[in-house]
C-alpha cells in the first residue's frame, strides 16, 4: 500500500518518479508518487495517462488536463472530438475458468 516514504530525504533525492530506463515504459502506482494507498496510486495511474496523451495526443491531452485541474465538466471533457462517445454495448468475454465452469454445468444436465 505504499511506495517511497514521504520525508526530506527523498523528496530532495527525487525518489519518486515516473520515468523509467525502458523507453516509452512509466511508473503509475505507488512508486511513482511519495506516499500510499489507493488516492496516490490513482494520482500517479491519472499522470502517467496524461504523460501518455502529451506525447502521443495533444488534443487529448490538453482536454483532460483542463478536466483534471478543474476547468472544465465531465459534459464538456467528452464533448471534445478527441474522445470518441461509448454507448456502452460491450460485452466480456467469459474467462477459461467461466467457459469450464459453464461446460461442466451443462455437462451435469
């Protein structure tokens, strides 16, 4: 639940950070923020995704930023065309667990 401590040290020693040797690979969990739990993970998962569009989408990018720090609604952030709408129709696929599971049920009949 947690990665790098909060404290002088590591600030000053920059211990947290999203950037990684392997190119075009970040950090989006507890070690790429100081701190823990679920709100510095989901922070540092929402930066890492920014840091994404940045590079590979600016429109995107500059609409989700505005989003996150506030300056615009959830209406107007997917009101912009470098999101496309979702009507929500999809489907999962069962697991190989669930496909054995339902197998095994139907055999049983």
């Amino acid at each position: 639940m947690m990665g790098a401590r909060p404290g002088k040290k590591n600030m000053q020693s920059k211990v947290a950070h999203y950037q990684t040797p392997v190119k075009n690979l970040l950090l989006g969990g507890h070690w790429a923020e100081l701190g823990g739990g679920v709100p510095i993970a989901a922070k540092a998962g929402a930066n890492a995704a920014l840091m994404v569009f940045k590079k590979e989408n600016k429109t995107a990018f500059t609409a989700m930023a505005a989003y996150m720090d506030g300056k615009t609604d959830l209406a107007g952030l997917l009101s912009n065309p470098a999101f496309k709408p979702y009507n929500g129709h999809w489907k999962a696929e069962p697991t190989p667990a669930q496909k054995k599971a339902m197998r095994e049920a139907t055999a049983g009949e």
